[in-house]
C-alpha cells in the first residue's frame, strides 16, 4: 500500500469538503529508488488515490488548490531536507527509504 502524506487538516479544508470532485496536484515518487518527484495537476483526491494505489507507488500527496498552486509547486524547492513520515514543504515528499525529502 503506498504511502499517503497528505495532511489530514488539508482534507477537512471547506473547499475540499464541500466539493463533491475537489482538485489540486498530486505528487508521487514511483519506487523508493526515484531520484524525482513526478507531478498530476488538476486532479480529483479520489480519482489521484485511486491511481497512486492502482499503480502501487511508494509515496503519495495531494496538495489542494487553497493551499498552492501548480506555479507555487514548481517554485518550491525540497533540497533534501531530513524527514521521518512527511516533509513541512507543501510540495515535499518524504522518501522514507532514505529520510530526505524530494
């Protein structure tokens, strides 16, 4: 099962609960030996779930609209920070293979 880091406080937000099909970008290292993060703009959370487990990647996030947009995505930069289980970056994900986030 990959691993979801999406905030749970981002899924209660009222544009995403409200909205029957909410959108944002979703971010996903494939395997825990990507170097990249590859990026799903204007995807539904539930459509993007589905395909990150579908396709059984390592680690997963969904960053909702009101808490960035797909510019703001690709301008922050991740640097490999040390994480444990999330990176403090919305655009972040934390390889927990290695603890750095990408």
């Amino acid at each position: 099962m990959p691993d979801n880091q999406t905030p749970d406080e981002w899924l209660r937000l009222p544009s995403v609960v409200n909205n029957p099909a909410p959108r944002g970008t979703g971010l996903f290292l494939a395997s825990s030996e990507s170097g990249e993060k590859a990026i799903s703009e204007g995807i539904v959370y539930d459509d993007f779930v589905g395909m990150c487990v579908q396709n059984n990647y390592f680690v997963f996030k969904w960053v909702p609209y009101e808490i960035a947009s797909p510019e703001e995505i690709n301008q922050i930069q991740c640097g490999g920070d040390r994480c444990a289980k999330s990176c403090i970056k919305s655009a972040c994900l934390c390889n927990t293979a290695i603890g750095r986030c990408r």
